[in-house]
C-alpha cells in the first residue's frame, strides 16, 4: 500500500538509524509499530474522503499516511522539530500531498482557527503525562472535533469510561461533553521503545447538544472547587473555594438526596450537573 509503511518495525529502525534520531523520554515518543492497531485506530474515526483531520503527536508518520489516505485534508501537530524531518522523508517518500506540518504545543495551538469553518475530527497519540491538559485544552476550543480518537494510557482510559465508583475531573469532564467508547486495549509491544504499560484506543464521539459557555465555565468551575482538596468532603471544599454557605448547601444536598459526607470523587456527573443548577440558581 505504501512504499514505505513506518508502521513497520524494521522500516522504523531502518529510517531511525538513517537519521540518528533517537526517541525522547522527555517528549513520552513511544512510535506505534503495529499495521493492524494503526488501522483500527484509523477505522474508528470513521474518516469519509471529505474530512478534515487533525492528527497529534504524529512522530514517524505511522498513522499520518494512513489517514492522508482517506481524508481530503489532514494536519498534523508535532513539538519536535527532529522528528518532522524524518515525517518529511515518509511522506515525500510516499508521494503524499495533502498534509500539513504545524510545528508546536498542542496545548498552544489554536485548533479552531486552525480547522476554520470546517468540521474536523482529531487523533492523537498521547504521551501519557499530556491526558488531562490535552482533553481540557480541546474541551475548550471555541468549535469542538465530531470525533476524538486518542491513544492513551490503559488504566486512565477505563477511568474515563466506567461511571462507577470513583471519579476524577478528567473522567467527569470527558463524560459531560462526549460518548467514550474503549475500542480495544494495545499491548506495550505494538510501540517502540516499548513503554511500562499497556495503551487503549479511547473513541469520544462529541454530544451534538451542550450548554453555553458561561454554563460550560459554571461546571469546570464547580468540579474544580470540588476536587481541590481530596481528604475533604465535597461540601466544605465548595463552600471554602466558591463562598457558599455551608447551611446553604446542606440544604441543597438534603435536595438532591447526596450524603453530607461525600467527597466530590463519590459524585456521578448527573449530580454534579443538578449542583451546577442549585449552587449557581440556574
């Protein structure tokens, strides 16, 4: 299919040696060297031959030349400056044109000016210590994806998807604004230099309807009071941080049927969605 696949382990090595690029600790480069993993990920993104793509973290190009493939456009967002020439080399090499190359932080780019007034649907491959900022920093774009499909660490993906028994603000915040959707876990292997743990495939299909962005402002601003201090129970960190009486949130607690002594960990997003409206009188 291509005339050179970095999918592949010894292409991989092959063009690593070539160019004496060595992978980054530092930048978490861990490159995908599996056809099959790099085509479900693809696959789940249901990419139609008019879409705009917005791939993160593209390293060698593994999942690039796939995707330039089967969308009309793709751009690609990458930090490391050593690492888009060797992405340049792949996709010279396999005659690829409808790529773009974005040098820079993904946390500091402007998606949406990036993506106009095109609909657009993002893949990542995540380093794992980027998670949390990555999905808040996209969550906060002035136009949302369609579709997030990102390669994450295993356990922090089951975290986001099981709604019981304890929460995070990355779980809660990526269940109130999509669908996620594990589509397989990945072994360690598929990736070089083999990383510590195991990765999923985690699918955010974006809700179609979400409140404005002074409610959307409310929320992040609730569940960010609510987790600020984890020993304390829910109510004493949103009266200390958001200066509500506490008599005040008892009573609305008692309302909403949540034990006085939860801690914000113990609440399902459908409460806090009821405390984002009791606590601001929406």
């Amino acid at each position: 299919m291509f005339q050179f696949d970095p999918a592949i382990k010894s292409n991989l090595l092959d063009i690593l040696e070539k160019t004496n690029f060595w992978p980054n600790k530092i930048l978490g480069q861990n490159f995908l060297i599996s056809q099959k993993i790099r085509d479900q990920i693809c696959s789940s993104a249901d990419i139609q031959k008019n879409d705009l793509v917005i791939e993160v973290g593209p390293g060698m190009g593994t999942l690039t030349v796939f995707l330039a493939q089967l969308a009309k456009r793709v751009l690609v967002i990458e930090k490391d400056r050593a690492a888009i020439e060797i992405l340049k080399l792949v996709l010279k090499t396999n005659d690829i044109k409808n790529v773009e190359i974005i040098q820079g932080d993904v946390l500091k780019t402007d998606i949406s000016k990036l993506a106009g007034k095109n609909h657009y649907k993002i893949v990542a491959n995540l380093p794992y210590y980027l998670t949390s900022r990555f999905f808040r920093k996209i969550f906060e774009e002035r136009s949302l994806p369609e579709v997030i499909v990102a390669t994450i660490q295993k356990e922090v993906a089951r975290r986001i998807k099981d709604k019981e028994p304890r929460h995070s603000q990355l779980s809660l915040s990526v269940q109130f604004f999509s669908e996620p959707q594990i589509v397989d876990l990945v072994k360690a292997e598929y990736f070089w230099p083999k990383p510590k743990v195991d990765s999923a495939i985690l699918k955010l299909k974006i809700k179609k309807s979400l409140p404005d962005k002074k409610n959307l402002n409310r929320f992040f601003d609730l569940i960010h009071a609510g987790f600020s201090s984890k020993r304390k129970i829910l109510i004493s960190n949103l009266s200390n941080n958001l200066k509500i009486e506490k008599t005040r949130l008892q009573k609305i607690f008692q309302e909403l049927s949540i034990p006085e002594n939860f801690r914000a960990q113990e609440i399902p997003l459908e409460k806090w969605l009821d405390l984002v409206k009791k606590c601001f009188r929406i």
